[in-house]
C-alpha cells in the first residue's frame, strides 16, 4: 500500500465524489484512519472501487517518478 500521506491526499482529492455515508463516516471516526481502517469504510459503504482506484493512480504515478 503506498505511504500513509499519498493515500489521504488523493483521497480528499475526491472526497467530495464519496457516497455521503462514507463521507460522514470519515469525518466522525473516533479515531484517524489508517489505510487498511479507510479500505474497511469504504467496502462497508459500497464504495471499496474508491480505494482500488486511488491506489492505482498511486502506483502508476510512482512507476513515472522512477
């Protein structure tokens, strides 16, 4: 899984876009999220393509860099 940062900035890149439950549900957890919580949530809330996708942008970005 790419690093911690890069995951959460891509996400609120499009945090806007996630089904608003998700996004509740991110916004109240108790305690921060960590990538693997953030996968739970968002196959919980019918949205585990979100991550797959973000994390792909990631790789495919990271593959560029090198």
């Amino acid at each position: 899984m790419a690093d911690r940062g890069a995951l959460l900035r891509e996400l609120m890149a499009v945090f806007d876009e996630l089904p608003a439950a998700l996004r509740d549900a991110i916004n109240y957890a108790p305690e921060p999220l960590d990538p693997k919580s953030l996968a739970v949530l968002c196959r919980r809330h019918g949205a585990g393509n979100v991550l797959a996708m973000i994390e792909m942008k990631l790789k495919r970005r990271a593959g560029r860099q090198r």
